[in-house]
C-alpha cells in the first residue's frame, strides 16, 4: 500500500525543525532538508517554517533550504508584521515563487511573546495586533494580484503607488494564507483576508472534536503519534518526549509572558485532561515541557483514526503537523490519515 495520504480529501503540512542551541550549522540544514524530503515522500502539501521568537533563523533563509531540498513541497513561511515591511514579504512571496515554479503558504502570525515584542518597542494590544494584521495582509494580496500601482490608507499602514516588480508569473502561484482562529480576533482577521483558520483541538469526553464549525476553511495544529497496539504508542511517545522538569519550568515563564490566547486554552485543556481518569489519545506533555507548539493524538492506529475522523467529519481540511523525527515516523502518521478517509469513505 502507498505510504502517501490521498490529497483529494485532506492536506497535510509538516513543520520545519527549530533552531537548538546545540546543533551546529550543518547538522541544523541537514535536519530541515531530511524533514523536507520525507514530508514530500509522504505526499504532504508542505512544511511550517516557524517564526516563534526573536532567537529563530529567519524563516525566509529557511524557505530557501527546503525549496531547494525538494521538487514539490511548498513552504508555509510564518510572517510577523514587526519584523518586515508588507512590499519585502510580497517581494520574497514573487521572488521565491517564479525562482522555482512553486506556490509559497504565509502563516500570519498577529503575536508573540510579550518580552521580545517589548524589546522592539511593539506594545500593541493582543486584538489591535489582528487590525494590524488585516491592514499587513492586505497590502501583501493586492501588491500580489496582477494589475497596476496599489495606493492603501490605513491606520497602521500606508503606501501610495506601490508596484511590485517582478510580479508573480502565474495566478496558480498567488499565495494561500493561514491565520490563528483561537480567539475572536483571529476569526475576524480571517474571514477579512480569506485566510484559512488554524486551531488547536481540545479533549472531548463526548466525542465532539473539540472544535467550533469551520466558515470558509478551517485547519488544524496536532502532532500524531500511532502504531499498531496502544502501549507501543505511549512507549514511543514518552521516548520521544521524556518529563523534562526544566521544558515544565521554561512553559510556566512562557505562560506568564505571553497573552496568546490559544496557549492559555491548550494550558486549560492539558489540566483538563490529567483530570480524565480514563486515558485519552489527547496528550500534552510535549506543550507542557516546551519541546513542542502543539497538542498530540496518541495510541493505536484504529483509536487514533476515530479521533481524525471526527475531524475530517466536521469538515476541517487542512491539518499541520509537527516536526517528524525519521521518515518512518511519517509512514505510521500517514497509515492513521489513510484509516481515518478510509473509515469516511462511502
């Protein structure tokens, strides 16, 4: 059976490796181009590339190394208003795509932690940041859409007769853009720009995926940890992702600096979780030691399948995994995907 995932019904994206203090720079590159490759052997549509803190690489540089690396995968580069002017992200958007024939994915990301937004003289309340957000994002499309000059005045942006050159050299190259649904900030800059909403699942005791209805498109942010029996599962994931009090000390400051609202609601949903006596294929503890962004699915490829088939059921497309270890990591997240549509299927 083919290892890859049928793409007429879902979309996956994997996410790209984070910079570690104790990786040097070829094994870094060597890391991101082997996630590439193997998410592109997967038939995933493409790969998160972070833009989480001001300690990241430049997520453009990275874009480059997975372009490079593959022949179909598309880069879901996260972009943070703070760190570039809307024409320079058009720029790299047209740049990148006519370079290689390939479509770019833009994750616009409204925050961040509080304390690297203060050191760049960035107060600006958590829902004014999605206003600014709209404005940003604006600019990018219509500066990307064939035609003349773009005059925009906005509250927060403004340019007068501002052409991009080179534009981009085929409308099926114009970007797809995805955006936090977490809060009702997020779903209202969404449904501005057309964006596809991202969100986090929440454990559910009756059966409901934990997730509000989707509107124009809808994606989801999960890891996936699946094998054939239920103990082998847990095994690999606790391996993968050991109690780490010092990752437990580092997400209480995280938490106490940041004002996101999809971390406070996985916070609530990892307490709730612990107090279900039951054990549950929702799991937190990579988000809680701060090794991952995102919560997991974990246990048999049948248990694991019914929980993305409630998802799939409801509608929601798109889901954006996390950074697979190995190749074969991909194979067994792809045989739960394929349980899950199969399972659907009329």
């Amino acid at each position: 059976m083919s290892s890859e995932v049928p793409t007429t019904s879902v979309e996956l994206f994997s996410a790209c490796p984070l910079r570690q203090t104790d990786l040097n720079a070829p094994t870094y590159l060597g890391s991101i181009e082997n996630v590439a490759r193997w998410s592109e052997r997967g038939g995933y549509r493409g790969t998160l590339i972070y833009t989480a803190n001001n300690a990241e690489a430049d997520p453009w540089l990275l874009a480059q190394v997975v372009l490079r690396a593959t022949e179909t995968l598309a880069p879901l580069v996260a972009v943070q208003p703070v760190y570039m002017h809307p024409y320079t992200v058009a720029k790299m958007v047209s740049s990148l795509s006519n370079m290689y024939g390939r479509k770019i994915f833009l994750n616009m990301v409204a925050g961040g932690f509080k304390n690297d937004l203060v050191a760049m003289n960035d107060t600006t309340p958590h829902d004014r940041r999605y206003d600014r957000l709209v404005e940003y994002t604006t600019i990018i499309q219509r500066l990307l859409e064939p035609g003349s000059s773009v005059s925009f005045e906005g509250e927060f942006y403004s340019v007068r007769n501002l052409r991009l050159t080179p534009p981009l050299a085929a409308a099926d190259l114009f970007p797809g853009f995805f955006i936090s649904g977490s809060s009702a900030a997020g779903l209202a800059a969404a449904q501005a720009i057309g964006a596809t909403v991202v969100r986090y699942p929440q454990p559910s005791e009756d059966g409901d995926p934990g997730l509000p209805e989707p509107e124009a498109g809808s994606g989801i942010r999960i890891g996936v940890i699946a094998r054939e029996e239920e103990e082998e599962a847990w095994r690999v994931a606790h391996r993968r992702f050991p109690a780490d009090r010092k990752g437990q000390v580092t997400h209480m400051l995280a938490m106490s600096t940041s004002d996101s609202v999809w971390h406070q609601q996985l916070s609530s949903g990892a307490r709730d979780a612990e107090k279900n006596e039951k054990r549950s294929p929702y799991w937190m503890g990579p988000f809680e030691s701060s090794k991952e962004y995102c919560p997991y699915l974990v246990g048999s490829y049948s248990r694991v399948a019914r929980e993305l088939s409630r998802f799939i059921a409801a509608r929601h497309r798109t889901y954006i995994l996390d950074i697979p270890p190995d190749d074969e990591e991909s194979r067994h997240v792809n045989r739960a995907f394929r349980q899950a549509l199969g399972s659907l299927a009329p």
